[in-house]
C-alpha cells in the first residue's frame, strides 16, 4: 500500500507540472503569438490592397505567424484579392514552407494541416506535392489533397483522385463532399462514373449529392432512392437536392411525395415548398 | 465475526478497485479520442459545412417557462449561429410572466396553421405563432406540463429532421451547431443521437444570449461543479462514447434524429430524469428492431450552461437528478444483462446502478467498516491516513489527468481561476463530494419527499 502510495504521490505531482507547463504554452499561443499574427494580418491586408509586397518573414516564429495571417485572410478574400494573396504567399516563401510540411512530417496532423492550407492557398506551386499526397498512408491526408487539386482545378491525376474518394470518403466526409462538389463542376462525367460504379455506399452517395447541387440531371435515380428512405434525415437531404435538380422528374417526385399520406408529415411540407419553387 | 469483518472489506476493495481501474481506462480513452479528434479536424472542415447546401435543417426546441428575461436573446443568438438552416421552436409551457407578450412584440407573431408531425404526448395547445417575417421561428403556446411535456410539443411542431433540445437560458458557441453536426453528416445512415460537452456559464461573460468572454466561475460551488462536469462531459462521456456504451445524452443539449423520438415515443412527461429516460428508451427500440445506429458525444460542440450557485439550489438539483436516476433505473431494470441490449445492459446501465445509484450507501457502508475497524483495533493511525490518501490519490489522479488530457471549456484563458480548479479538484474530496452525497443519501432515505424542477438562481442578471 505504501508503494501504491508513493506511486500516486509521484503521478499527482507530474500532472502540476505538466498543467503549469500547459498553461505557459497555451498563454503564449493566445497572448503574444496572437498580437503578432494580428500584426502580420494587417500587414499581408495592406499589401494586398495597395499591390505592395510583404518581406519574406526571418525565423520560425515569424514564418508561422505569417502562415497562420495568411490563413485566417484567405476565406474571407475572394476574387483578384485573393489571386494578389496566393502570389505573395508563394513570394514570401509561405507556399514553399507548407508544401515541405506536406512532404517531409512524420506527423499525420501535420500533413493533413498542410494539404488543407494548401487547398486555401490555390497555389499551382503545389499542385506536384498535392498528387504526391494522394499516395500519403494517412486517409484524411489523401482525401485533402484530392480536394486541393480540385480546387485548384489540375485533374492530371483525376483516376487516382477518384480511387481515394472511393476508398476514403468515410474518413473525412466533409473534405470528400467539398472536393466531389468542385469535380462535379470540373469533370463532371467522372463523378458520375464514381457515382454509378463506386464500391463504397457512401462515396456513392456524396458523388450524387454533389452532381445534384450543380443541377446535373443524372444524379436523378441515386436520390430518388435516398427519398424512399425511412430515415427522415436522408429523404428530407433528397428533397432539396431534387429541389436543385429541377425539371420534370423533379415535378413528378416531389408531388408523389406530397400525394403520398404515409411520408413523413414535415418531409411532405418541404416538398410543397419544393414543388413551389421548382414550379 | 472477524471473518465476516475480513469479506466485507474484500467485496469493498473490489468494489472501490473496479471504480478506480475503469476511472483510470476511461481518462486514457478520453485523452487519446480527444487527441485524435482534435487530429481530425481540419481548418476549413467546419467552413465547409457551415456553407454546404444540402445540409440538414436543424430545429432548436427550447422549453419557455417564465423566460421573459432572456428568451428573446437566446432567440436572436440561436438564428444567428455559424449554419446554413436552423429553425426555432419555442414551447411557451404555460408561462405566468410575460414570456409569451414580450414573443409576440419582438418577433411579430401571428397565429400560425402549422399542424403537429406526430403524436407525442403534451398538455392541450392554446396556440402556435409565427412571425410575419421570414424568420425561421415557430412559439407553441400550451398548458403547464413540465420540461418534457414542452419540449414534447415542440419536437411535434419542428419541421427539421434533427432536433436540438436545450434550455432557453443556455448559450451556445457560434460553431456548436456545426460540430454537432458531423456524425450525422458522416454516418447519415446510423447516427440518431448525439450530446455536446456542457461547460458552465457562471464564469463567463454573457452579453444578448452570446459568450463574450470565457473563465472558470468565481464562486466556490460553481468552481466545484466545474470540475465534475468536466470529469463528466470530458472523460466518461466521451469514454463511453467511444465504446458505443453511452446511457445518457443530456438534456442541456442534444440533437437527435427526430423521427426516432417519435418513434421511440418522445420524452416520458412522468420522468424526472427524462433525459436519461429517453437515451435508454432509444437504445432500447433500436436494439429491439435490431436497427444499427450510434448515439455518441461531440467534445468540441460546446454548450454553457448555468449551475447552482447556493446550497439551497443545488439540494434541489441532485435530490432531483438522483430520483431520476432511480425512477429511470426501475423502469428499465428489463434491460439489465440482457444480451440483445449488449454494452448497454453489460455495462452502462449496471454501472449506472452500482456506482451511480447506490455509491452513496456504499460510501456510508465504506466508512462505517473503517470506523469498525479503528474500534476493534484493525486499523491503526498510519494505517488509516494511508488509506486516506490513496482514497483521495485514485480521485485526483484521474481529475487532474482529465484537466491535462483533454480541452477544458473556458478554462484556457484565466489562469488563476484555472489554478482554483485544479485547488478544487484537488479538495473536492474532502468537503464537496460529501455534502452532494448527503444529498443523494437523503433521497434514497426520504423517498417520499417532492421534488421540483424550480428555477436557477442567477447572481448575475443577464446582460442586454
């Protein structure tokens, strides 16, 4: 008993210093770090704006804090300010430093953070490293990598990209479905293919989701099987991509569900808000 | 006679030995999923799905009884979340103060033909309103029936196929709703339920139904509280999560699949503990129909919550919480090591009966034995400390590990109140958990009396 007492002594003590350890980093993260990056934002905003330049940042701390300003301004940029933003991000070495993230970390996190900046950042720098990462052991890390390069719109290797969302849509669903609703603009065809000869039910299923939103017709027969679906989650899903669809098949279905009395009363509602705007 | 004295310590030791090598399993598995699921998510994952087109509606029903001073914030805040599609659902429980005018003059109500989805049951409906404006929000104006009959008869009138149940005085971040969200998005096909982690929003500053500012509470007991709910929601939620074992999804916040409560027969307006009524009723129907599905917890969707701040209050809340437990347990006893109920009846519900139930009589048993054995002379001074402090040691490691392990709500930022948890982790034992066990004692001894949901006592007055 005595031994089992010291041992937890022991424990108790490790875990104080680890919690003020903790607490010394995690002041840093949202103190000062956070005062620079706000810095550097303004920083990287004002030489977008006035198509200036920013210097290529000196030391770790300082390439960190440029990449963690230049993240946070990329999702709210869009246009030629966003396009100004990608070239100072590959002129002051941004681009460069993700992609050897991309490449060299042994840590999964790491590189799954990496190949999802990289889709941000819409750099054609990256688009090698990002069909490199398609091969990555780590799932998540493939599926973001497909996405980057949809997004930046380079399908050289569109066979491969499919293979992972066949094989990796479950592991980060909601990076396949972003990435599927970029090739469903790019290369439609191919997502129907994986939409009608996916081995993966729920490949399958987001490849007709996102065919759906862009208003492509052929995604028709996969989700009028998802309204007959009991499960109110997937058929109320299935009404507003019909709804996105539009036409004839669209008309006929959302009435067969409005007639139907046996359909959820809510799924019937939004169908009659459907037919309206279809209509 | 020192025989019997020998067998009772040993069933005791096991007893304890279970709880503290499960305590101990339960941090690691917590630590490590959090870990992985901080791991997982991507900087522009919740981007994605606050834009995406085809997701989901979610309806927020909120149980209204005399609400009047912060219903219209809460509202405001809810419809003004971080995702696509949300809808309100208001249900006026027979409010005496002026919950219902002060929704009616805010939001421009008018009566509303909107009929009931299902067939849940609730006291009689007066009225449902809606606004004249394009604003997603639905008031079911209906009788007195208590916290599950309202929330009842807001599931019947919300149009989404996911329901959010939670209080009106809760506030939730600008991104729970799209955290929450994900399992159902990733396993659309299986997921039907799922709760987020509560923290406490006595410590935090709160301004029009929004979280300005994050911080542990300044009051004693709130901070004590702070420290079980983060042992709760961080450690054996998640835990239990993860091994498809979890018995309860908070009626603070949960979303659920709307067509299984229904099916499943809504919240049983009887219970006190409706919550964990109905998380066992669900599992209990979809073990039954042999349906797959998966009830989990999302640790980074946060929802605050206020908790009592008085001793008065608290009395209240656990003789409320711990008949519940009671009265559920009963009813469901059917469920016990039963094989069709798998983890649940091997494990969640007899853990819930043996060391959530009865752990206060076996703490009084506990000490009694020790009292005994310093009598007879079994135990001497050394002995007994030692005793003690292992007693003490097997809470605090796991707390402390739980604090270091896993992100702890609104906790990051103040580190002196961080400091008072950690001292409060470390005295809980000695004085807090004590007193909430005398309260859970009493229940089991004094069945008979009432217990009422009453209000919460707020030392500080909602910002506006």
């Amino acid at each position: 008993m005595t031994l089992a007492a010291i041992i937890l002594a022991g424990l108790i003590l490790a875990e104080l210093v680890a919690l003020v350890c903790r607490r010394n980093w995690v002041h840093w993260k949202l103190g000062r770090r956070q005062t620079l990056v706000d810095d550097a934002i303004s920083a990287l905003a004002d030489a977008v704006v006035a198509h200036g330049d920013v210097e290529p940042p000196q030391g770790r701390v300082n390439r960190r804090v440029l990449r963690l300003a230049a993240l946070e301004l990329f999702p709210v940029l869009a246009g030629s300010s966003r396009e100004r933003l990608t070239r100072l991000a590959e002129s002051t070495g941004l681009v460069h430093d993700v992609i050897r993230t991309l490449q060299r970390s042994p840590r999964a996190y790491a590189r799954r953070t990496a190949a999802d900046e990289l889709a941000e950042i819409r750099s054609a720098e990256a688009a090698p490293a990002l069909a490199a990462g398609l091969e990555d052991v780590d799932p998540v890390v493939r599926v973001a990598c497909v996405r980057g390069l949809a997004w930046l719109g380079d399908l050289t290797e569109l066979r491969r990209m499919l293979q992972v969302l066949d094989g990796d849509s479950l592991r980060a669903p909601s990076e396949a479905e972003s990435a599927m609703l970029a090739l469903a603009r790019a290369a439609p065809e191919s997502l129907v293919e994986l939409e009608q000869s996916g081995s993966s039910r729920f490949a399958r299923r987001l490849a007709a989701l996102a065919l759906a939103t862009v208003g492509d017709k052929r995604a028709m027969p996969s989700v009028l099987g998802e309204l007959a679906e009991e499960n109110v989650l997937l058929s109320s899903v299935a009404v507003r991509a019909i709804e996105r669809v539009g036409g004839e098949d669209a008309v006929a279905s959302l009435e067969h569900v409005l007639a139907d009395g046996s359909r959820d009363v809510s799924l019937r509602r939004q169908a009659a808000r459907a037919l309206e705007r279809v209509r | 006679m020192t025989e019997l004295y020998y067998t009772l310590v040993a069933i005791l030791a096991v007893y304890f030995f279970i709880y503290v090598a499960v305590t101990f399993v339960m941090v690691i598995v917590a630590g490590l999923v959090t870990r992985r699921r901080r791991h997982e998510l991507l900087p522009s994952t919740l981007r994605e799905i606050m834009r995406a087109e085809l997701a989901p509606t979610i309806s927020v029903c909120i149980p209204a009884y005399n609400e009047a001073a912060v219903v219209v914030d809460s509202i405001r805040s809810l419809l003004s979340l971080d995702y696509p599609r949300v809808e309100v659902v208001v249900a006026n429980d027979g409010s005496t103060d002026t919950t219902l005018d002060v929704l009616r003059t805010e939001f421009g109500l008018e009566p509303s033909n909107r009929s009931p989805l299902g067939e849940l049951p609730h006291q009689p409906v007066r009225g449902v309103y809606e606004p004249r404006a394009p604003i997603s929000l639905v008031v079911v104006d209906k009788d007195n029936g208590g916290r599950a009959d309202a929330l009842n008869a807001a599931i019947t009138y919300a149009n989404g196929p996911l329901v959010l149940v939670m209080d009106a005085d809760e506030v939730v971040s600008n991104d729970t709703l799209a955290l929450a969200v994900r399992p159902f998005l990733a396993d659309p096909f299986r997921t039907v339920a799922v709760g987020a982690t509560l923290g406490l929003a006595n410590g935090c500053r709160i301004v029009r139904g929004r979280i300005i500012e994050t911080g542990r509470p300044r009051q004693i007991l709130p901070l004590f509280q702070a420290v079980e709910y983060d042992r709760s929601f961080r450690v054996a939620r998640i835990a239990s999560s993860t091994v498809h074992a979890m018995a309860i999804v908070s009626g603070g916040f949960g979303l659920l699949r709307r067509d299984v409560v229904i099916e499943a027969g809504g919240y049983d307006v009887d219970s006190i503990g409706e919550d964990f009524d109905l998380t066992l009723r669900m599992h209990r129907f979809l073990r039954d129909r042999d349906v797959p599905y998966r009830i989990g917890q999302v640790p980074d969707a946060l929802c605050w919550t206020l908790v009592p701040e008085n001793s008065r209050v608290l009395h209240r809340q656990r003789r409320r919480w711990h008949r519940g437990l009671w009265q559920v347990l009963s009813k469901e006893r059917g469920m016990l090591f039963r094989p069709r109920y798998g983890i649940i009846g091997f494990a969640a519900v007899p853990w819930a009966f043996l060391y959530e139930l009865l752990n206060p009589v076996i703490v009084v048993v506990a000490t009694l034995t020790i009292i005994l054995g310093i009598v007879v002379g079994i135990i001497g001074w050394q002995l007994l400390l030692l005793i003690a402090f292992i007693a003490w040691a097997c809470t605090v490691v796991p707390t402390l590990g739980a604090f270091l392990m896993t992100d702890s709500p609104g906790g990051t930022k103040t580190g002196w109140r961080n400091l008072g948890a950690v001292l409060a982790a470390m005295s809980a034992e000695m004085g807090y958990q004590w007193l909430t066990m005398a309260y859970r004692l009493e229940t089991m001894l004094v069945p008979r009396r009432r217990v009422a949901w009453g209000d919460m006592e707020r030392s500080v007055p909602p910002e506006l």
